[in-house]
C-alpha cells in the first residue's frame, strides 16, 4: 500500500526568483534526491501556478509526515538546499506556525468507492 500528502507553499512574487526557483528544480542536486527517498519518499511532484506551489509526494504505509523534515539532517548538501530555497518561498496564510509548507487535506479520490 501507498500514502500520498500533498502540501502548499508560495514563492514569492518576484519573477526573477521565480524563474531562479524553476531553474534549480531542473536540476535538484543528486544529494537532495538521495535523501528524500532516504526518509521514505518514493514519489515527488511539485507543481506551480502564479506563486502557488502544490507539492504531491507518495510514500510507504509507515511513513510518517513529520518524518520529511528529517532529509535535511541525512546530508550537508540537503540542509543547504533547503536553506537555499527559503530564499524564494514563504509560509501561506494557512500554515501552522511550526509547518513549512502547508499540509492539504484530500477531499476527492477518483478511486473512492
């Protein structure tokens, strides 16, 4: 079995940072991609719109959310990217003050019964 989360988070709206952001997700240093799948992540996508960031990450059944956090202690470059890109994102309005990005509850499936 396979859990799912998505999250949200905004960039800001700065078109330069925007295009800089795009620009290092081509390219997600090998590191970053190493330990994310290192905590449990299996499946990642982060999709953009305006300054709005839908990020959809499939994971193993024991996973737990507060694990994906841990990435960034597995490896120097991991805490650098995420450093790094705090540089371009900030927290939207319904963010928890202790979540990053926002988790999203789901509210449709297309294989519910």
């Amino acid at each position: 079995m396979v859990k799912s989360f998505a999250q949200a988070l905004d960039l800001k709206n700065d078109p330069d940072l925007i295009r800089e952001y795009t620009m290092y997700h081509k390219q997600v240093w090998p590191e970053v991609k190493h330990a994310l799948k290192d905590v449990g992540i299996e499946k990642m996508k982060i999709f953009l719109v305006g300054t709005r960031l839908f990020m959809y990450y499939e994971t193993h059944d024991e996973f737990d959310p507060s694990h994906f956090k841990l990435y960034t202690s597995l490896t120097p470059k991991a805490s650098e990217w995420d450093n790094l890109m705090k540089k371009f994102q900030e927290k939207i309005r319904e963010a928890s003050e202790t979540d990053w990005w926002a988790p999203m509850d789901l509210v449709f499936d297309l294989n519910w019964e």
